[in-house]
C-alpha cells in the first residue's frame, strides 16, 4: 500500500500519434485491450513537469518538483478505459524509486531540464505566454538509468490558438481525459490506480521535435503519421493508492492493497 499522492501537471505536451491498434497490442499485458478512436490505436508522448508532489493532506509548500516524460497508450480492462504507460523518465531519484517499487510503473531515472521562453519559473506557477505572445516551452530530456535502453527527447512546444475544453467523444477528449492507469505487477497480476483532477484547458500546440528516441527504446517503429498536438498549462491532480484490479472484479468491493 501507498498513500493517494497530490500534485500539479503543468507545461503539457501531448504529442500524439495514430498506431495500428494490433501493432500496440503485441506490447499490451494480455488482460489489456488497445483503445481505438476512429479504428486508431494512438501513441503518446508526453513531457511535462509534476510540481508539489507530497502525500495527500500535506501542505503543498512541502512538496517536490519532478520533471518527466513519457510514452503511453490507451486501454481498457474490462472495459473500463485508462492509459498504459510504455515508460516514463524522469529527473527524481527518490520519484523513480517509489513509483517503481509501489506503484509498478516503469520509470526511469534521467536528466531533464523544462524552460519557459517568457521568463517563467519552470515551477509550473504561470502559463509560459497566451497564445499567440509567442510563449514556449524549452523541454529535453537524456535517460541516465543503470542497465535501462538509452533514450532521449528534445522539443520546444506551446499555444498556437485560442483555448477549448475537449468535446466529449472528439479526439481531443479521447487522448486527454483519462482517469486511470493501469500497470502490471512482476507477479503478472493488473493493477491500477485513480487520478481525480478538473478538465483539461487546452490549447491547439505548435511543436518542433529535434531528437526522440524513446520509439526505439520501447520497441517500436517510428510513426510515419505527423502528429496531431495539444497544450495544456496544466491541472491539479489526486492519485489514489495502487490497487489490484483482479479484487474489484472478485468481490465489488474495490482492490486490494
């Protein structure tokens, strides 16, 4: 057991990629379905930075800043939809160690450094420029984890239109309101846990990738398809304890520890 943590996403990037859905499916736990949008599989990549990470309850001035990037998919587990991370960097020695060994996600330590082009601390407080100010976002990324595959990212990112709330059903909605993860135990047993956080403002996002080589890392081809990408200067998250999914199903009563 671990207890439900609190946090703040801010400077989001959401790079997203369509993906056969078999294609995705050969890297997917055997209880896990690939999420389709229009027949589409998508792959994700996601820099961004957690800030004020603490257990729940504790005041946020306690908490911790953690940079990170990550590779995911979208699934469902008996139909219950979520993500699935492929992998997940990110710059915390002590994030990596306990989201390994409680929560199961497959993190990597690494160097990263976020920068906002209009003078922002990279504490996540402000949104880096209105759209259209020419606000961005600076963000790279080199895996630094023993024995881990090498990986890297480097992009500069930000707004390039007016807001919206993502239309339920659109594919905005689809790639962005998630409330779940789900992960796999060394035992092979699914586990999951909730994130309990407002809508996502978003922006329509400009992005110029110079370097990502986390396709390769994780086992895939990269996608021929330009990517379809969304800004968003963040949310305010609560994530639930890691639970076993297996439990809920049993008995209705929720997962076990």
């Amino acid at each position: 057991m671990v207890l439900p943590l609190a946090m703040g996403w801010r400077h989001l990037l959401f790079e997203n990629y369509p993906i056969e859905p078999a294609v995705l499916d050969a890297h997917l736990p055997d209880a896990l379905d690939v999420d389709v949008h229009d027949g589409s599989g998508w792959l994700s990549v996601v820099p961004f930075t957690n800030v004020q990470v603490r257990p729940a309850g504790l005041p946020a001035r306690l908490g911790l800043p953690l940079p990170e990037l990550n590779l995911r998919t979208y699934v469902t587990c008996d139909g219950e939809p979520g993500v699935y991370f492929f992998s997940l960097d990110a710059q915390g020695v002590l994030g990596v160690t306990g989201a390994r060994l409680f929560h199961h996600l497959p993190y990597y330590y690494a160097r990263i450094s976020l920068g906002v082009a209009d003078g922002d601390d990279d504490d996540g407080a402000a949104v880096p420029g209105a759209p259209g100010a020419g606000g961005l976002v600076r963000f790279t990324c080199r895996r630094r984890h023993p024995g881990a595959r090498p990986a890297a990212y480097a992009a500069t990112y930000g707004p390039s239109g007016p807001s919206f709330s993502a239309e339920p059903g659109s594919l905005a909605a689809f790639l962005t309101e998630r409330y779940r993860f789900y992960t796999e135990d060394p035992a092979g047993r699914i586990r999951y846990a909730d994130i309990d956080h407002e809508r996502w403002t978003l922006y329509p996002a400009t992005a110029t990738v110079e370097r990502n080589t986390l396709f390769a890392a994780d086992g895939f081809e990269r996608p021929d398809a330009e990517p379809t990408c969304y800004y968003s200067p963040g949310v305010d998250v609560r994530a639930s304890r890691s639970k076993r999914w297996r439990d809920e199903r049993a008995d209705g009563r929720g997962g076990g520890a």
